[in-house]
C-alpha cells in the first residue's frame, strides 16, 4: 500500500517540523495582565554579583538590583519572587519564560536589545580594570602580557575583549563571586569588572591583610535597565511608569546609595521627567 506509506512518512514528517518549530521558538513571557492575574512578580537576578545581588550572613537575599525588584513589585501590588540566575543565564532564563523580567545589572547595549527590551535606565555601572597600585598599567594597552579575570557574559567580559590587546591573558569565570575568589586565593590579581564589586573584593582583601585593588583603567559607563521581553509593551510600558516614578520619588537613588556609596548619576534621574 505505497499511498499509506506515503501518507505515514508525510504524518511523521509534518510532526517531527512541528517539534522542531516548537523547541526553536522561545516561550511566550508572561503579560502583565498575567503577572497581575497570579499576583507574582518572577524576577532574575543573579545573587553572586555584589552589591548587586547576594545573599547576607542569614542566607537572605540582599543588594540593590534584590531592593530594587522588591519596590517594583510592591508598586504592582504583588508578590516578589525571585529566579537566581547567573550573568550568562539572565537573557536566556527570560527568553524561555523562567522569569517575567530581569533586574540584574543588566547594561543595555545596541546587541542585546536586538534580543531583549530594556526599560529606561533605573541605575548606572561602570565597567573598569582594577589591579595593586604596584602593578603598571596606566591604559588597556598594558594589558598585554597579563591574565585578567572576569565574569562570563557580562558587559565587563565584553569590554575587555574587546579593548584588550592581542597577548591578554582573560580567564572568565561563572560569576564575580568565583572570579573574586580567584584573586582573593591569590590566584589572580587584576580584574575586569564594576567598581561595587572591586570595592567588595578590597573588603575580603583588607581582612586577609592582602593589598586592594586600585582602579586602573575605566573602560566604560553603561546605563542598566530592567529586561523585558519582546512583544510584551504593556508590561513594558508599566515598568517605565514605575521607574520614573520611583527615580522622581528618590527611592531608587536611596536603594543605589545605600549599596554603591554615591547618587545615581545625572544622566539615569534625568529619566524621571
């Protein structure tokens, strides 16, 4: 029966497109109608990038990207949930519906917003090359030669990649609290990253009696903004409205100066208006 073979091969094949079409498409994010409907904010946040994200002497979770999520889900008038992620993960986890949206030192660049959306800026980081004051490196070139550490996937990783020269060392670890281990053991002593985590480091450092790290080289300033997916405006459009509200009220620049130590920068409360 060659027509009922024929028609089996073509079922079989029209399922096996079907499944392949199904695990290449990413998951459809939640609305804000549904984050509204369950009352549960999923937010991503990487817990290991202090004092963005992690976790305090209790296990708590803490830092300003964790205040952060927490006002933005008291403003929607739900629950927080929080998804640990990793700096590599944040895109994906939201992408595959793990999160409805990443609060998670996530700079926003022209890549990653062919992938994502971003909402204006809530905050700033800068992304720097820090090492012992004995070590000579006055700009990126004199990298050359030297290992570098820093977190996978993150804007930092991206910039020393990028500016480094040919004959860098970059050792990529999976997030700042590996990389920062790394130098605290001795391991490692320059380090690609924001200047909250190079203060954090210095603190584990002080209290080994080792030296700290100095900022070196500040290879850029990129604004942060919370990812949302694609195709999902309202929800979008409702993270805007509370982050201009909340930078005009003064409470994200109260989370920011708490952890990092200084006021927003002008260019991020220049979004509340």
């Amino acid at each position: 029966m060659p027509g009922f073979k024929s028609t089996l091969n073509l079922a079989a094949a029209a399922v096996a497109a079907t499944t392949l079409l199904t695990t290449a498409l990413p998951a459809q994010a939640n609305t804000l109608a549904q984050v509204e409907q369950q009352k549960v904010l999923r937010v991503a946040i990487d817990l290991n990038a202090p004092p963005f994200g992690m976790k305090n002497s209790d296990l708590k979770a803490v830092g300003s990207d964790v205040e952060t999520a927490e006002l933005l889900a008291q403003d929607l008038g739900v629950k927080l949930q929080i998804v640990p992620t990793t700096q590599a993960n944040r895109i994906p986890f939201l992408l595959t519906n793990k999160a409805d949206i990443v609060v998670s030192s996530l700079s926003i660049t022209p890549q990653r917003k062919e992938v994502v959306d971003f909402s204006v800026p809530y905050a700033a980081i800068q992304s720097v090359i820090a090492a012992p004051a004995s070590e000579a490196i006055k700009s990126i070139a004199d990298l050359k030669g030297k290992t570098v550490v820093t977190a996978r996937g993150t804007t930092n990783d991206a910039n020393v990649t990028k500016l480094a020269p040919a004959g860098t060392n970059i050792v990529r670890f999976e997030d700042d609290a590996t990389a920062m281990t790394a130098v605290t053991s001795g391991r490692a002593h320059i380090y690609s990253g924001a200047p909250a985590i190079i203060n954090s480091l210095n603190k584990n450092l002080e209290k080994q009696g080792a030296k700290p790290l100095d900022i070196k080289v500040v290879m850029a300033t990129a604004m942060l903004g919370v990812g949302v997916a694609k195709n999902n405006p309202q929800l979008l459009e409702k993270i805007n409205e509370l982050i201009r509200q909340d930078l005009k009220n003064g409470k994200l620049n109260t989370i920011y100066k708490k952890y990092h130590g200084t006021d927003l920068p002008s260019d991020v409360t220049a979004g509340a208006q």
